[in-house]
C-alpha cells in the first residue's frame, strides 16, 4: 500500500478495527473532468492545493532550519525543524510530504482527462493553456520535494485505487530533477505569452526552469533562462523594496505568486506578529539577522522586513513579511524577479563573467537602497551573492536550500552530518510501503 499516494483512516468498529485505505483526491469516476468548467475548476483547485503547503509548511522548511528565523514556542515538530533535530514522525514533514503528493495527484488527474474532452466551450487554446499549467504545477511539486528529499516516486498517473499506488519505487535526485525537467518542457510549449502572475504562462515556466538548472549546477542554463525573463519587459524589481510585499499585490517583481483571500485565509502572519498585535509571535527573526538587516551596508531599505510594537514597556520586534492580519490575504511570493537577478549573477560568476554577474548582483542592491558591491573574484562574487540571497529572502523558503545546494550548511549552520541535508521520508509512508527507502540517518 502506497501511504505516500493515500490517507490511512482507522475505522475503530463496536467488534473489530478496521484499516482502510483511501487515495488523496479520490475522483466519483474517471469522467470527473468531463467538459470546460469542470475542467477549469480541477485547474483552480489544484493550485489550491499549492496553496495548502506554501501556506506555512513548506516556507517553514525553508527559513526555520536556517540562520534568519527562530522558534519561540514549545510545539516539538517546530522545535525539530529549528533545531535541524528532525524525526520522521515530525508533523511538519508529514503534512508537506501528503500536501504536495495531494497536488501531484490533483494535477495528474486534469492532465490525464483533459485530452480526451471534447466541448465545444473548451477551445484548443484553452485547452493547451490548462494543460500547460498543470505540467507547469507537477513541476514545481517535484522540484519541492526533490529540494527537500532528495529522490522521490514519481507518480505520473492519476491515483483513483489502491492498485494505481503498486509499483512506483523511489527514483534519485536526479531523475526527480529529470522530471521536472520534462515537466517544464511541455508547459512552455503549451503555456501562452503573457504577465498573469498567479497563473502559469510561458515566462513562469522559463523561470523555475533557470531556478532548476541554479540546483543542478548546469550554469549556461540557468543564465539563459534567466535572462529570457529579464529582458521580458512586463516583469521589473519595483521600488522601494517593500512595494512587492505591500499593495498593490501582483506587482512587476511577481513572476508567479499565490493569491489568498478572506474567503481562502493565509493565517501565516499569525505566526510572526506579536500578542500585542493579535498574532502568537512563535517565529521570530534572530537576533543576528536583525542587526544584519538594519545595517546600512546590508539590508538598507529591506529593514522594512522588520518592525516593532511597544507592549508592556517591551519593544517587540517582529517579522513584517507577512503582514495583512485584518485581510488574512497574503500571498506567497514563489518566484520573484530579483531571484532571476541572482541566479542569473551566480551562474555568471561560475562561468567567469565577472562584469555581468556583478552587475545583476548590484541591480538588486541598488533596489534595496546598498551600495554597489565591490567583489571583484568568482569566490568574492559567489559569496556575495550567498549573503544577498540571504538577506533579499530572509523570510521566504530559500535560506536552507541555498545553503544545502551549495554545500555550505556545514561551515555556515554547523550541520555537518550531510545526511541531516535532506528531509526524513515521514514514518508513516515507510511503514506503509515496503519499497519505500528512507533517508540515511533516520
């Protein structure tokens, strides 16, 4: 029984217990997705079901295990995270690892029926364009997971029974990656032009695409897909740093975001503000990274990151990122272009372009109100850059990637056990399924 591909729900009777299986996103029947509405519903909910693990696990293991963020709180499973101390039974791994399976399988499904409706209502166009974002969705499923796990099973076809979940072993990283790549292929070939930006089109696609290659180290790549986004004059860094992260939403810098709202709340801000502002303030910035920010030479006017409330006598200072409390409508910023700035100074400094990787590396400073940087060799730009990321990201779910990528998390964080570099299968699904490896060290 694939635990990853399903929910195991234990049904305790008057005379016996019984275990049953039932697969996530279950469809009635295999003409669910008949026509152009229930087409173009089964779209919107799977990036809904993106949604479900941006909205605080996945960016929660991308700045917890880092340098920037704390945990001020006694929960465990967040204690783990923070502490790179994680079990396989850790409630946040668990609900990442079924959320993003949960929207793997939702997009199969769209994927799996959608050349088969004929409906008068459903042009082609559209119909490519609905394709084009479901392989663009799977694709940034599983580079979430490759990131985070290393190899995973690559489930490509709609789970509907328990006999669809028999036989998908666990592939490397490499093969994940390979996939995604595939993934992204096909979606920019069907994905239209345009600047939709909580919606895939060609250019959000050609931008997780350089991000995939920064992973995979293929730096020609990655400068090239990067620069395809940058010279694409709908997308821009906005000024002052903070206008992206305040109204209007779905600025220039959004390359593709997530869009909540009060009738589909993020509650993310909860965890950072304050008991004097309504929030349980349970992740906090470090002290470190708050003298960091507040440097001049450093963060300039991304301080706006920061804030603080007096209460009781007490300055409290807080995260700011996520900030719409009375709303509860913050997005998630997934991919933005000062990231395609950064990657694109990376990939140049590895492949020796010195001139052109700083100055995409002081493009983003000049935004943020910095001084030009100085660095002048690949390993002075390279680390450059590493602290820019840091800084330009601090609250979004890059910190520990970055770190893990490079293979820097021992130097920088101390976490000098690489196997603690990837995630723990979770228990439940190793238990479940005999095929299933874990991670060495846990």
């Amino acid at each position: 029984m694939k635990a990853i591909r399903y929910i195991l729900i234990l049904l305790v009777a008057a005379s016996c217990n019984t275990l049953e299986v039932k697969p996530f996103q279950q469809l009635p029947d295999n003409g669910a997705i008949t026509d152009a509405g229930s087409a173009r519903a089964a779209l919107l909910g799977a990036y809904s079901n993106v949604q479900n693990y941006y909205q605080l696990n996945y960016p929660v293991l991308g700045y917890l295990p880092g340098d920037n963020v704390r945990f001020n709180g006694t929960l465990n499973q967040f204690l783990q995270v923070d502490q790179n101390a994680l079990s396989a039974d850790n409630v946040i791994i668990t609900e990442t690892w079924t959320q993003i399976y949960q929207a793997i399988n939702s997009v199969n499904n769209v994927i799996a029926a959608l050349p088969d409706i004929t409906d008068p209502l459903l042009t082609t166009a559209e119909k490519n364009q609905l394709l084009g974002e479901a392989y663009f969705i799977r694709a940034l499923n599983y580079f979430d997971l490759g990131r985070a796990w290393g190899g995973v099973p690559l489930v490509l076809k709609p789970t509907r029974s328990v006999a669809d979940g028999k036989g998908v072993k666990r592939s490397t990283q490499a093969q994940t990656y390979d996939q995604v790549l595939a993934d992204l292929t096909q979606a920019e070939s069907l994905l239209p032009d345009g600047t939709t930006r909580n919606r895939a089109v060609k250019s959000t696609a050609r931008a997780l695409r350089a991000r995939l290659h920064l992973y995979r180290q293929q730096w020609a790549d990655a400068e090239s897909f990067a620069t395809q986004v940058l010279t694409n004059k709908n997308y821009s860094l906005v000024t002052p740093y903070r206008t992206f992260f305040t109204a209007p939403f779905l600025s220039s810098e959004s390359i593709f975001e997530l869009t909540y709202s009060i009738a589909d709340a993020n509650s993310h801000w909860n965890n950072w503000y304050p008991s004097a502002l309504g929030g349980q303030y349970t992740l906090q910035p470090t002290p470190d990274f708050i003298t960091l920010v507040n440097r001049a030479d450093v963060g300039g006017s991304r301080n706006a990151l920061i804030a603080t409330v007096k209460s009781g006598g007490t300055d409290f200072v807080y995260g700011n990122l996520y900030n719409r409390a009375a709303q509860r409508d913050d997005p998630y910023y997934v991919i933005r272009v000062a990231e395609l700035y950064l990657i694109r100074a990376e990939a140049r400094a590895q492949q020796g372009k010195l001139a052109d990787a700083l100055a995409d590396l002081n493009a983003v400073r000049t935004r943020a109100g910095v001084a030009a940087s100085t660095a002048a060799t690949p390993t002075e730009l390279l680390r450059a850059v590493e602290n820019e990321r840091r800084v330009e990201f601090a609250f979004e779910a890059d910190r520990w990637f970055d770190l893990v990528r490079t293979g820097r998390v021992g130097e920088v964080l101390g976490v000098t056990d690489q196997r603690k570099w990837l995630f723990p299968i979770p228990f439940n699904d190793i238990a479940a399924d005999s095929d299933l490896e874990q991670n060495p060290g846990y």
